[in-house]
C-alpha cells in the first residue's frame, strides 16, 4: 500500500485531463487500493463496468469479493450495506439511476439516516450511495430525477454533488472517508466533461463551498450540473456589463452558510439555479435561509431559476426545462436593478 | 403428530401435503423441439392450426418490426431500443392468447408485444423516441405504459384484476416482467396480493438469462424463478419460452383458469435475448458469442416455420407473403418515424393534474414567452 | 343512495361536537354510501378498524369488499390501489403511520404522481392516501415524522392537511372525489380534539387557504398539526398587544399564493411554522415563494418555527423539538419591530 | 427431453430435482408435546439436560421481564410494550442457540430475547421507556437495536453475515421477524441475496398468527411460510415455535449449517402470542377468547416444566428457586424503572453526525437557552 500511495502521490502531482467520469473511477479505485475496507457493489457494477463505466475495470483489479453485482434490488443493496458497515466495512453502492433509488428510500431515511443517532453514535455508516442524477442526456423518463431535496430534507445524510472532474475525485474520495453515510449525487450529464486538474482529495474540504468566479453584482449559486451552466451565463452576464460571483455549494447538507453569506452580503443579489422542480426544491431552502441571513443587504428578491413544477419531461422537450443561460441571464434582469437608487440600502 | 392441527389459529393451516400442485416441473415444458418436432406426452394442448399460423404470422411481424426499430436507433430516430429478438415466442405467444377484455401490463422491452396486441407501432414507439412517456390510450386495447422500474407494473396489475372482480367483470391481467425483475420486493408484494385476494392475474417471467449485464447466477440461487410460485401459494409452470406453441398454450390456460376464480398463475418462461441490453449497451462486455450462436439453434420463428412446414401448413408462397407484408408495415413504419414530430411544449403542463393549476398556468406562459422570444431573436 | 343523501343532508344541517377522528370516519362512510366505486384498504382498516380507529365499523357496514385488511405491503397497498383506480375504483388506503408509507415512495413518486401526465391524461388515479403524520403523541421512532416535503417536492400529487374536525371531514370528502392522487395527511395528535360545528363539504375548497384569525401585525402560517398551536400563539400574542393574523394552508400543494400573499402584504411580516424539520422543509417554500412575491412589502425576514435538523425525538424529548406557543412568540419577537421607523418602507 | 440443458445460459439450470430439499416438512417438527412427551423419530438432536434446564430457567426469567414490562406500561413507566407472552420457546430458544460471536436481528416484540442474550434490562427497554432509540451497545453483546419498520431488518443482518465471511470470521446472524413481515419487500430481497450470497444468516419468523388485527389468512395463502425458501434456494424448516427444545435444536442446527458456509437457513415457528399486540391494542376486536385459551395448553414453559419433571431433571424446589429469582429481577427491574431517567435535551443534537455541523450546534445552544429561560421564568 506503501507503493501505492507513493504512485499515486507521483501520478497526483501531474495535471491530467480527465473526464468527470474517470476522475470517479479513479477516485473508487484509489480508495478500493488504499483501504481495504471499502467494498464496490451494486446492479451492473462488476463485469459491465456500471452503465456510465465509473465501476469501469474495478473488478478485475481488486477481485469479485470486493468489486460485486448485486441482483436486482435497490432496498436491499442499501440495507446490506448498512449491515456491512456494522461490521466494519466502507460500501460505496451505486443506484444504477435516479430514480432508481426510491426503491431505496425507506431503508435510506429509516436506518441510513437515523442509525448512527439512534445508537447514540456506537454504530457509525459510512456507506456512500452514488446516484447518477439529473438530466440533460436524453433519458427517457425516471433516468432523469433530480432527487436531492428528498434527502437534503432528511437529517443524518450527508448531500454531496460535484461540478467538475476534480472535485468530483477529491468529493468521492472525502465521501467515502466519511464517518456518516454520504448521498453523493452524480450529475450524469457531465460525466464526459473534462477539465485538466491535479487530482488531489486534502486541499479542498468536502462540506465547503467554493466560490467558481468572483464576481460584485450579483451571487449565482450553483451545484453539480448546473455548475458548468452557471459559469457560462457568469461569462455572457460579463458582457452584458455584470459581475457575477459563482458559486458551487458540493455540499448540499450541511449547507456553508459561511461562504454563501459573505458574498450575498458584498453583491446583495442573489439567483439559485438548480434542475430540479422549483416547488419544494432544495432552492427553497437557500432562499428561505440566506433571506434571513442577509434581509438587510438584499437589494431584491432571491430568484430561483429551476425546473418546472411538472415531471421531468421527455427526452425531446428536456430542454425546455432545464435552466438555460438564457433563463439565468433572464432572471439577472429580474433582479431590479434600476430601483436600486430609489430604495434605501438597508443593510446597517 | 396431529397436535397442531385442532388449534384454532389457522397458522398451523396448509400444510405440505397441496404443495406439488403449486411447484413447476423439473424440465421446463414444451411443446415443439427446437426443430419444430412435436414432443410427446406433454401436459400442454397443441393449440389449433390457425392459431399456429397466426403465432408464426405475428412472430414475422414482431421480429420485422423490432429489427426495424434497432435501426431506427441507429439513424437517430429513436433515443433508446431494447430490443427483443429472440422472445418473440414469448411476446407474441402471451398476447395471442389474451381476449380483448384482458389487460396487458408490459415493460420497456415489450413493444413487440404491444404491437401485436393491436396498438399503433408510431404509438408505441413515442417513448422510445423522446416524445412523450406513453403514446397511445391504455384503454383503447388494454395496455398499460410500458413500465420503466422494474416489477412496479406488477401491483398494478393485480390491483387492476382485483378491481375487475369487485367489479364482477369477466378481466384476466397479464403481467411481464424479466429474470432480474424477481428480485425486486414489488414483484413478491405482487405474487402474495395477487394469491390472498385470489386475483385474476398471469405472471409472465420471460427469463432471458440476464439482467442487463448480470446472469441468472448471480440473481437467484433458486432451482427456478418458477419456485417462487408455492411461497405465495400460486400455481407455478416452468415452459420453454423459445416454443411459440408452449407459451400460447400455457398463457392460454392460465388466462382460463384465472378467470375461473381459481387464482393467479406463474409462468417462467426460458428464452434469451439475442441483442444487447438496448443499442447503448455492449454486451461483448458481459457474455460470450458462443452463447448466443447456441441460443441462435433455438430460434422461435424458425422452430415455428419447421414445424408449420413439415404439417403442410405453410409453404414457401405464404412463408414469402407474410415476409412480404412484414417488409411493407417495417417501410410504412420507417417512413412514419422520419417524419418529425409535432411536438407542443404546452404538453408539459397540461397533464400534471386533471386541471391546471395557476401556478403550472404561469409557468406555462413563461415558457411560451420565452418560446417567442428566442424566435424573434432568430 | 337517494334516502342516504337526504339523512346526510339533514344530519349535516345539525352542528355536532367530534373529533377529529371521527370525522374522517364520517368522512369516509359518507363517501362509502355515496359513490360505490369508493374503497378502504390498508393494514388493520377492516376489522380492528385501524390503530386510529379512524376506520371504526366501516367493514361491518359496507362489508369485507369494500373495506378490507391487506396483507403487510405498503408498495402493495399504494400500487395496487394504482390498479384499482386504472380500473374505475376510487381507493382511499390508509398507511398505519408515517414513517412506515417510506416502503411505497417508489409507488408514489413513479407512477402515482406521474401516470395522469405520462398518459397524456388518458389514466386518472382518483386515489387517498391516507397517512397519520407529526409527532406529540409520545410515540416512539418512526412513529412521529412529518414527510410532506417529500410529498410536495413531487408534481402530479396534491397534498393535503385537515387542522380542525370539520375540515377533516370537507377536505377528506373533496379528497375522494378529486380526480388527481391525494397525499392526505392527519395530524395524528389532533385526532382526539373536537369541534362543535356543521359536517359539510361543499361550502369550502380544497385548495384554498383559510384566514382563521384576521389581525393586522404578522402573519402566522400554519397547517395540519401545528393550526391550534398557531391559534394559541395567536391569542397569547393578542396579550402582548400584537395582532396576529393565523392562515391555515390546508392545501400544501397546490399553494394558494393569492390568500397569503395578500394576508403578507397587509401585515408586512410572517412567520412559518411546522413540526417538520426546518432544512428543506416545506415552509422554506413557503419563505421563499413569500419573499419573492412580497419583497417590497416586507419588514423583516420571514422566520420558520420549526422541528430542529435531527430525527425525531424520543418521546420524553418531543416537547423539546415541536413548535411550542412559547417558540412562536419568540419569533414575533424576533421580527425587528423596533426598526420599522428606522427603515424605508419597500411597498411602493 | 433434454434439449435445454446443453445451452451455455444458466437460465436453465438448477431444476427440480433438488427442489425437496428446500421445502419444509409437512408437519412442524417438534421434540416434545403439549404434555412435555418426548415425540418419537424426530429429525431433530434433543438437547442435552443442561441446555434445556438454562432453557427453562431463561424461559421462566423472560416470562417474569415480560410481564412486569406489561405491568410498567400501566404505571405509565414505559410508553408502549409489545408483549411476547406465549412465544418464549422462540425468544428464549433462538437466543441460547447462538454463539457469542454471532448476532441477533430482533424487532420490537422481542425484548425478552435482547434481555436473555445479556443486555440491561433497562437498557433494553430505553426504547419502549421513552428514552431513546436504543439504550443499548449493539457491539457488546452483538444485539442490533430492535427494528420497528416491519422486515427491513433481514437486509442488515444479511449484511452484517455477508461482511462477516468477506472478513474471514466465524459469525453467523440471526435476524426475527413475524409472520406479517414476511409480505414486506426487503424480506423478500434478503432472502434472495442471503441466498445468492451463501451468507451465513438464519431467518427465524415467528409466526404467531397475527400481525396486529389481521389474520394469517389473510397474509398468504401459501401452504405455509416455510415453503418460501425454495423460491430463493433457501432451506426451510417448519417448526412447532412452542416446543423450546425443537427451536433450540434448529435454531443450533441452522447456526452449525450456515457458519460451515451452507448458506442461509428459513425457519418458521410456529406459535401464538397470548397478549394483545401490544398494550395499547384490544385483541378482542378481533379474535376469539377461545383461540388464546386453546393455546394456553400448549404453554412452551409448562410443557419443558412438565418434561424436565418427568425426567427428574428439575423438582419443586428447583421451580421454586428459579420463580424467586425471577420475582428478584423484576423486583430489581420495577425499583429501577420507577427512577425517573435522567435526559439531556442536548443529546438531540450530539449523534446525528460524527462530528456536530455548526448549524446544530446553534440548534442546540438555541434550545439550552430556550430551557435556561423558561427554568428561569419558573
Ligand atoms: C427499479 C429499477 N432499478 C433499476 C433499473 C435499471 N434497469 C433497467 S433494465 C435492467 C435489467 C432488467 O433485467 P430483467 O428484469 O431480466 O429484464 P430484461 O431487461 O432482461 O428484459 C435494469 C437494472 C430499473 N429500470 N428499475
Ligand atoms: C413498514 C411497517 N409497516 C407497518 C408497521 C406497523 N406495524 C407494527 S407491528 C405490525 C404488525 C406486525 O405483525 P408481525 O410481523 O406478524 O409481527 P408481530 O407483531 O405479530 O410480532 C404493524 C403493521 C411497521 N412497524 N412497519
Ligand atoms: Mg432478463
Ligand atoms: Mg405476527
């Protein structure tokens, strides 16, 4: 394991371009070598490699007791892997799609959740779930839910969803690491999007965000695939004369009050934009919570740009519902800026 | 060792003694070798010669059909396909056998048997193609949507039999799902409701091997999926899914014996999917070509056309015709399929609910703006 | 069904003292005899009558087809009902407690939210689910969530939440004859409070909210089990010399914008209560939603009173979790009176 | 017809020809009989003198902690109980069965058997006390805190067992469930990866004829519940669950069986529970005083009374020092449940993570401030 680490210190170092996809198969592959207790399984994860071939040759490297499919049965690979977990293994299982998972749910918000508190902490789960999320590849339907408000809503489960390749590695690797059971969301769409990065899992921590672009007029706060639609009406709001500071919340929950706070009180405006259907969506709660925070420098509503409140549409009318630059920049214009000189600022 | 028996409980009732009528045979049952010979002393009727022909007619159609929806993939025109060749004994078979009144609750990978059953191939291709989730109207020949998460369809349809019972309607539901879909915990919610409630439904496992990349080995330890049967007390048949004949007779007897009042009936039916998983998957990753070759001897269609063949049922002017006419509706239905779609964006808030709520109304407007916006731009 | 009608309609002109249980029994019997494609099933309705009683007698009266007991299923339960309903029937299942309708969320998330929109409206699933929600009856785990985020984060359900007895028996009897699926949820610790008044469920709708307390400071939204808290709080309130103008949702989703907004706009301040944890909980919606439409008119930031980030409490700690009178003052408190001279008014 | 057989897909292997072995016995095996007579040619090892005195010295033990929890719930000391009265030969025999390394899967009927494998009675009963979710370490005595969501623990103990032969150690897990759990999905599914896996696990339903209201006849219409197991290759065994030397028996046997790596064991127990189903439940709704009378004469703890007296292996003396020591602890139990507990609210907000997140340390100083206030107000 010596030699393995040292590798992958050398191999770290080297700045690679890597698709999102391959960072996550590297970032379970170097956790399958460095600790011997994480264990891979799940529907089509051995021998197939995982549908998106994240699990891609897993299995011949570290052996089918470790690297497994499972028959078909969402509830019970949760389940079995929180008994594992009582008897001292990591399992980071995959759910083959979104909405795949519901299967799942009871065992998830019944015993994933709740275990480590009803046993006043003597029984710990650090059990990853990774869950492909999200649309934006064509899907037909249930391939395409964007879930996270279901478990961001449910104490006791970590929420974890990267941006990009690099995060992507240092958030699963941090995730599986964890003490608590993690729900690590997997923005399909940008499984093939590449980004040349050092992979390294120490120098950024998995419950922080991190601000993408700095920015003054206005706080676009994004997560997973929105993160890279985010950038981008960053980059056309430039021209448009704006300033817009971007940020990429990883963690869902716990929520980094901190970092979000500190810069909505430097812009005063604030847009969140997620996939998922905007009613009762984890939107709500960044709104909900950074009103509060911030009432006294908010020079206008939060706006939420998000899916519609409808199921997730099929494949040839998804683009209408997913949030475009163009409904970003579109609520940027919302955001009442020629009022600014007629209102008070009431921040103190 | 009488003693449990007087006890008032009824926990100690059954008893193994009924079992056997519950357990599937060793062998799995046919009807026709896979030369198309007639087996002896089988526990299955040979169905009637025109039923024969019109399994092997549909079978044609089916396989025509189905080869040209892959190909539809492959031009774009279809955003997924899983195909079923090599099940077309069990598509077609189990439809056939159904009357109109009874309901089809099919999954993704049986459009061939919706098609068989009466709807429009352009319906029951839209959600494959993008379009829309399900395209045609259930009611029109009592077939649910195609059901994407695997075994759910099942408590749908025995609440649907059950419904018909209450209802004191003559309404059998035939229910398909796979190998891998045993193992989902709906699909035993389904066999013990189905067996309490002593519903009219047929369950049709079309066991082809694999669960996408994952083999019957690694989804049961059980002699055969057909052994679940006797753990909800339902009457459990093991069959020959690549013999038209057999899953025709089989599904037919079910369907009649449900129907009687005598409860739901399990069939596990032995095929193989000839194809990948759907175009998008690779199935080199997972099995061997010998398989398939070896599977490829025990072809349906073929088996079907030996032995319609060898009873002079069939000579090569009606094998050609029916060829023929499989080739016309494949071309009828290319033709359709490379027409764009109409599609309203409107749609995707105007079935959510019965009415529209004024916040999906809003929405609505929203996006018709935004619409008309970007089209001024352009 | 004549004679029926006439006795209810007689029966119905004369206000009577009930509980909350017993007029969703009413509820239910009168559905009963009123349409015969009604059906009650779940676990314990037919004979024992439910573990709330909330079933009591129905089986005798209407017999064992029409309101029976199934086998231990939830999935079972809520995807058989989908049948059913495909078939004409319109189910009204019971799940025995909250935690415990997690086994069917696939059911409910999949196809019963989703098969009206995935038919093109060709499928209607007329179906209630019936599910006894909140804690603050000393019950223990698993026995006292409060799930309606879940529910109202998925388009295609309606969800619903009686706070007194004589809305339980209108909103449970519009419940049964809407056409959409309805997530029907008692807030089990007020099924033994009564109410003298008139069972009739014509004169109200579903979906609107209720002013049930008119008053001129703050808004205080409340549902379910937490309206006679708020009507409490309100009272207490009144005390303190604040006028307090109580709204009970009722219906969660849809959201009946126009009654509170209006409310909002009048009194310029509100708070949100609910029993549910506050982290993406519903009534970060419900300040979000507000926030945005009611920028202008506000005087201070809309605060959630609610159950803390954890799982439920065991019962001899719920006290400290449910929103208490006490915790609803605090948050009036909370409200920056003492800066309204201070600040601009927003409202133009 | 063998024509099945030679194809490279595993669909079709397995067959019935092994089938026996998974199916249970016609008639629950049992060693003793109401009466405490040694039944002959059972199938099952009679446990030796001193396993079956520990038996009834634990059995009569775990009736006293049952009934003076009864007896707390009317003082308003605990806030629910779910009493196992009746089912002693299953808490009691399934417990002393296990090794210690082994672990036992209870669910919220079985206190008794948490109590008997060594947990603090107090400790057991935080949960029903109102306390906590668990007042015990589940690593000290490999207890896993009891389940109240019906069957969802049958996955965790396959789990726990697969993880255990992944590791290389010698455990075996025993998880319980009642007959009404057996219709939940995840029993389902843990019975078949349990099976698939070879996992050392050991199923032991205690079926006593109920869940809450609803009868067995309309939980199954199976033969029994044993006749599950085939359906997953699970081996299966129907047991009289109010004879405590033939649960014993299995229960050991099925423990040897499954950690020699022979894969998972189903044991249906056939028994009754004397109590309503809990406190707060009125069984009279729902079945006949005459049922439970009947079942009062096949009394597991007078029937091993009557067996052992017979053999000369227990005399009046002995009964009578056992009865005082039980008397003792439920003495010991009353005194020390009857000290009001002493709780931190702050332990609300200590275990939801490993390490608390800032937003529920504010959670928790709000709270302590909210306490000091109002004790201040006072
Ligand atoms: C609940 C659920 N989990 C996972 C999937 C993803 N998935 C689609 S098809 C498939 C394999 C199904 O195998 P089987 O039931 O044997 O049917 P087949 O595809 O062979 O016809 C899987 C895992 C799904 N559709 N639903
Ligand atoms: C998933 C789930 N659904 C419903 C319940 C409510 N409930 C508690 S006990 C019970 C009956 C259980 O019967 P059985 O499994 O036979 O066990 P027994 O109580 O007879 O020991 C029910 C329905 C639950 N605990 N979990
Ligand atoms: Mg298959
Ligand atoms: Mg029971």
């Amino acid at each position: 394991m010596t030699m393995t680490a040292e590798r992958d210190a050398v191999a770290a170092a080297k700045p690679t371009s890597i698709t999102m996809a391959a960072a996550l198969n590297r970032a379970l592959a170097d956790a399958l070598s460095q600790d011997e207790t994480v264990l891979v399984f799940g529907e089509d994860v051995g021998t197939l490699g995982g549908v998106f071939r994240v699990t891609d040759g897993l299995a011949a490297t570290f052996g089918q007791s470790r690297v497994f499919d499972t028959p078909l049965a969402e509830s019970a690979i949760v389940g079995t892997a929180i008994g594992m977990a009582m008897n001292g293994l990591r399992p980071a299982v995959e759910m083959q799609f979104d909405a795949f998972a519901y299967p799942a749910f009871e065992q998830i918000t019944s015993h994933l959740a709740k275990l480590h508190n009803r046993t006043r902490g003597r029984v710990s789960l650090p059990i990853v779930i990774r869950i492909p999320y999200g649309g934006g590849i064509g899907g037909v339907e249930h391939h395409c839910d964007s879930s996270e408000a279901y478990y961001t809503h449910t104490p006791g489960l970590r929420v974890v969803t990267p941006g990009t390749p690099s995060d992507a590695y240092a958030l699963l690797r941090q995730a599986i690491e964890c003490p608590d059971p993690v729900i690590f969301l997997e923005p399909k769409r940008r499984y093939w999007s590449k980004e040349t990065a050092v992979l390294d899992h120490r120098s950024s921590t998995v419950d922080r965000a991190v601000v993408r672009r700095s920015g003054t007029d206005v706080t676009l706060i994004a997560y997973g695939g929105t993160v890279a639609t985010a950038m981008e009406a960053a980059e056309a709001a430039r021209q448009d004369g704006r300033s817009v500071e971007v940020i990429d919340l990883r963690s869902l929950s716990p929520f980094d009050d901190e970092t979000v706070v500190a810069s909505l009180r430097r812009t005063g405006r604030a847009v969140v934009v997620h996939e998922a259907s905007q009613f009762g969506g984890y939107g709500a709660e960044v709104a909900a919570r950074l009103s509060e925070q911030c009432f006294h420098y908010l020079e206008a509503p939060i706006l939420r740009v998000a899916g519609f409140d409808i199921p997730y549409p099929p494949p040839k009318l998804e683009q209408h519902h997913l949030p475009s630059v163009d409904r970003i920049l579109d609520a940027f214009d919302r955001l009442q800026w020629e009022d600014t000189s007629t209102l008070e600022r009431r921040s103190t | 060792m009488t003693f449990l028996a007087p006890v008032g409980n009824d926990a100690g009732a059954g008893g193994g003694g009924e079992s056997d009528r519950f357990l599937p045979s060793e062998i799995p049952m046919a009807l026709l070798d896979p030369a198309g010979r007639v087996l002896p002393s089988s526990e299955l009727a040979m169905p009637p010669a025109d039923v024969l022909l019109e399994l092997y007619r549909q079978m044609v159609l089916g396989r025509r059909f189905d080869s040209q929806a892959t190909a539809l993939t492959k031009q774009g025109r279809l955003a997924v396909y899983p195909s079923a060749r090599g099940q077309e004994a069990c598509e077609i078979g189990a439809v056939l056998a159904l009357r109109p009144q009874d309901w089809l609750f099919p999954t993704y990978r049986d459009s061939m048997a919706i098609v068989a059953r009466g709807v429009d191939p352009v319906e029951a291709l839209t959600l494959l193609r993008g379009d829309w989730h399900c395209g045609y109207d259930p009611y029109v020949h009592n077939v649910a949507p195609q059901c994407t998460p695997l075994a759910t369809n099942t408590v749908h349809a025995v609440g649907l039999a059950h419904a018909a019972r209450i209802k004191g309607e003559d309404t059998v539901a035939l229910v398909m799902l796979g190998d891998g879909g045993t193992s989902e915990g709906d699909t035993h919610e389904a066999l013990n409701f189905a067996a309490v409630w002593k519903a009219p439904v047929v369950f049709l496992i079309q066991n082809n091997g694999y669960a996408i990349s994952v083999p019957l080995s690694k989804q049961t330890a059980a002699p055969s999926l057909a052994h679940k049967g006797i753990g909800y007390g339902v009457r459990s048949v093991k069959i020959d899914g690549n013999d038209p004949a057999a899953v025709y007779a089989t599904v037919d007897a079910a369907i009649r014996s449900a129907a009687a009042g005598d409860g739901p009936v399990l069939i596990e039916a032995i095929t193989y999917r000839i194809e990948a998983h759907t175009n998008a998957d690779d199935a080199s990753r997972y099995r061997d070509p010998a398989e398939v070759q070896a599977w490829l001897a025990r072809d349906p269609v073929s088996r079907l056309r030996a032995h319609l063949t060898e009873r002079g049922l069939l000579d090569d002017d009606a094998v050609a015709a029916i060829e023929s006419a499989a080739e016309d509706r494949a071309g009828e239905l290319r033709r359709r399929m490379n027409v764009d779609s109409e599609l309203d964006p409107a749609d995707l808030f105007r079935y959510v609910y019965a009415a529209q709520t004024p916040a999906l109304a809003r929405q609505a407007r929203e996006l018709a703006e935004e619409i008309d916006r970007a089209e001024e731009q352009r």
